[in-house]
C-alpha cells in the first residue's frame, strides 16, 4: 500500500451462491425454480437455505420453511444442503479475492467478504475481481463500492445480479435518504419500530436525529451506533485479523417434538456432547452456556449461565442446559433446542 490513492470498500456478495454451486454439478436446473435447504424433504422440519431467482419471483426466500416454499412454489427442484461443497467452493473465492494486490479481505460468511483497496477508479477494480472470481470458480458475484463499511454492503443490493453500484457520502441520502430505515444494514423490524415510536421513519430523518433521542431509546452505546448507520458511517477499512471463535454451539430442529423432560434431557446431552468436542479441537474450555428452546408451534426463549468454572465435561454443560430449560417452568413440546457455550480467551486475549 503506498496510501497515494482513495481508500475505497467493496463489498463482494455471491448471486444466490449455495444454488449456483449446485448448478455448476447440474447445469440441466438453470432456469429452473431451486430451493436449497434441509435435506430436500419438505414434510421434514427445515428452511430454506438459498433460493435461485426464478423461485424468488415466486415469494420464496431464506429462512422461509420448506413447507410453506413448497405451496408457494410447488414445481420447485428441492436439493439438500451439501456443506463440504459449498466450503470448498467459498476457500476458492476468498482466495481470489486475498490475491488481488494490495487486497484487504474481511470475511463475512460463506458468500460475502468486504474488501479494502487503494485505487482511483475502483470501479476498475470491482469489474477485475468480478471476472477473476469468475475465471477460477464459474460463480458470479455482485460487488458494492463504498467509502464506509456500511455503505459498501448497502450498495451490492442496488447491483444485483452481477452487477456493481457505488454509494458514497455525496450520493447517500439522494440514494437512501426516502427509505425506511429497515433499508439500513442492522436495522431490523423490531429496532424500526422503536425508530418510529420516537418519530423517525426514514433514512434522512435518521440521519439528521441528533443523538439525545436515540441514545433514551435504545441506550449510551447503540443509540449513536443506529444514528451512525442512518449517515452511512462507521469503520471505513476492513479489518483481515484472523477470526477467533468466542464460543461454538449446536442446534437441532425434530422432525418430532419432544414431549417429556427425559426427552429434552437426553437430547441435551447429545447436543453438549457435540459442543465440547467442537471445544476440544480448540482447546479452550467452556466457561458459560447459552440454552435455546423453541417451544411448539413457534416460542423461543434463551437463557444463560455461568459456570463456576472452566469445565470441558459434556455432562456439566447438559445439566446446567438442563437447568435452565427447568427455569422456564413450561411444558409445551419442545420442536428446537440448542447449546452454545461461550470459551475461555486464548492466550494474549481476543
């Protein structure tokens, strides 16, 4: 890095990677309405994981159970999610991108990483990364440039399919200033609400809140951080430190509820019995445990202890597990349990 050009992010989003890998293994699907997710099965329990563009038009979206993508899309081509797959093929990408001279990559997940460059015409750069992405792993992507974080991730909406669109200091209100503030990267339903209880519906109004409102709505910390988003600002460099679990957990969706608290035990006991092994492989200790429970149809409740020391016994994170499902005094079937335990820090701290 010289630092002689503009610092620019670019915020590269795989198209609809998990079904444009699995039409790279059956070329005879493009065009088709695909659905990712489960193990194919719509009468199991799952959700959608990634739904090509053709059964997006049709209502179909993550998170979406299969069931009801199904009735919304019934002549839909269902496949299982194929985790090995789809991480050999995410490796090839992030390499891509880290090769890129001068590259600073931040991942994000599977499908998105943002990527900080020092150039003058970064729309150049983000055409370059598209076609060398494209080149080694027949994937396309999307890619938003911007001058914050924030702005960058906004902007790949804008661009998608395969395309690329800036969102800048001079454009952003022009842009963004009409929208809800939901259209804000980590503004969701809930923390919209609250923005209009207090008056604020969109992006600018947001944008021009001093902090006094939001920081009595939503406290010292996250108040400025949402009146931050609304201008488009926060970090403006990605940071490429390698990532350090803080905490590893596993969940369980039954394809038949859990009626009976031995039911429930023993399933925890699984489920810790996983945890400690993903602890095990890094060699930290658990030191807090989180229980998730959904409760048929559809209540989920958390709750977390901690523990009164460092431990990697399976059997005292399922009964501290135990324990709080206890707490909850309810005995509706249980359709979803999870353990997650939070880790010592290694050594020299995060």
């Amino acid at each position: 890095m010289t630092g002689t050009s503009p610092r620019w992010v670019l915020h590269v989003d795989m198209d609809q990677f998990l079904v444009a890998v699995e039409l790279l293994r059956r070329p005879e699907l493009i065009g088709l309405p695909v659905i990712v997710g489960g193990r194919g099965d719509p009468t199991e329990r799952a959700v959608v994981s990634t739904a090509s563009y053709e059964a997006r038009e049709r209502g179909v979206h993550s998170g979406l159970a299969l069931k009801i993508a199904v009735r919304r899309c019934p002549d839909a081509i269902l496949l299982p999610v194929d985790f090995p797959v789809y991480e050999a093929a995410s490796a090839e990408v992030m390499a891509t991108l880290r090769a890129h001279p001068g590259a600073v990559v931040e991942v994000l997940g599977w499908d998105e990483a943002f990527v900080g460059v020092e150039t003058d015409d970064p729309l150049a750069t983000a055409l370059e990364l598209q076609a060398a992405v494209l080149a080694r792993t027949d994937l396309h992507c999307s890619i938003g440039i911007g001058d914050t974080l924030v702005r960058a991730k906004i902007a790949t909406d804008f661009g998608k399919p395969q395309g690329t669109y800036f969102l800048h200091r001079e454009n952003w209100l022009d842009v963004m200033g009409h929208r809800p503030t939901t259209a804000l990267w980590g503004v969701g339903p809930k923390i919209g609400q609250r923005l209009a209880a207090i008056g604020i519906d969109t992006v600018a109004q947001l944008a021009a809140s001093p902090d006094e409102p939001l920081v009595e709505a939503f406290g010292p910390n996250t108040g400025p951080h949402i009146g931050r988003l609304g201008r488009g600002g926060g970090r403006a460099w990605p940071d490429d430190t390698p990532w350090v679990a803080r905490a590893h957990g596993r969940e369980t969706t039954y394809q038949a509820d859990l009626t009976t608290r031995d039911d429930v035990a023993v399933a925890l006991r699984e489920l810790a019995e996983r945890v400690i092994e993903d602890l095990a492989k890094e060699g930290r200790a658990a030191t807090r445990v989180h229980l998730k429970v959904r409760f048929a149809p559809f209540f989920t409740h958390t709750k977390v202890r901690k523990l009164s020391g460092p431990t990697m016994d399976p059997a005292v994170l399922a009964d501290t597990a135990l324990a709080l499902y206890d707490a909850l005094a309810d005995d509706r079937p249980v359709r979803l349990l999870g353990v997650r335990a939070e880790m010592e820090p290694p050594e020299g701290g995060y």
